[in-house]
C-alpha cells in the first residue's frame, strides 16, 4: 500500500488548489457571501480519510479530504474531495448550509 509513507500536508495542498478552483465561481461566492456577509471566511483543513470501503465502489482506495468552512467560528459549509492513490481526482463535493 502506498499510504504508509504519504505526505498529508501534500494532500492538503492539493485540496486547496481544487477548492480555489470552486471558490472562482461567481454563484459559489455570492452563495458565500449570503451566508458570510462579514467576508471572514476561513478554510479550515478538517481531516483526511483513507477508504477501504464504501458502498459506491468509486471511492475504494482513495482519499477522502475533508474541509470545513467558516465564518466568525461558525462552520457555514464544507468541501469534499476524493483522490485515488496516485493523488488523481475521482470526485468533489462543495456544500454551503
């Protein structure tokens, strides 16, 4: 298995490179500031998952990366994203409360 000797921190910067892509759209930003009219948005890097199983075969032996977004200490959203073991994108999901 090549997760032994993974470097999380590159995970990491990898997400937040997919997540500024989401972040460029015009909908996802008026979306946010409707929920976060003060502008102090923080991306806070949650956790990292790999997974062995799941129901959906898809996310088999990936990684599953997960952010939580706030604003004023207030989690108003949250960004999900999947990579397999080469760190390739299977799939994301961006949800705004």
């Amino acid at each position: 298995m090549k997760i032994l000797n993974r470097n999380i921190e590159k995970l990491f910067v990898i997400s937040s490179e997919y997540i500024n892509n989401v972040l460029k759209d015009e909908d996802v930003l008026n979306d946010l500031k409707e929920s976060c009219q003060e502008g102090d948005l923080k991306l806070i890097n949650k956790s990292i998952v790999y997974v062995l199983y799941e129901k959906n075969e898809l996310y088999i032996n990936s990684f599953k990366i997960e952010i939580d977004i706030e604003c004023k200490e207030k989690k108003i959203g949250f960004y999900i994203l999947y990579l397999d073991e080469d760190e390739n994108f299977i799939d994301e999901f961006f949800v705004i409360k």
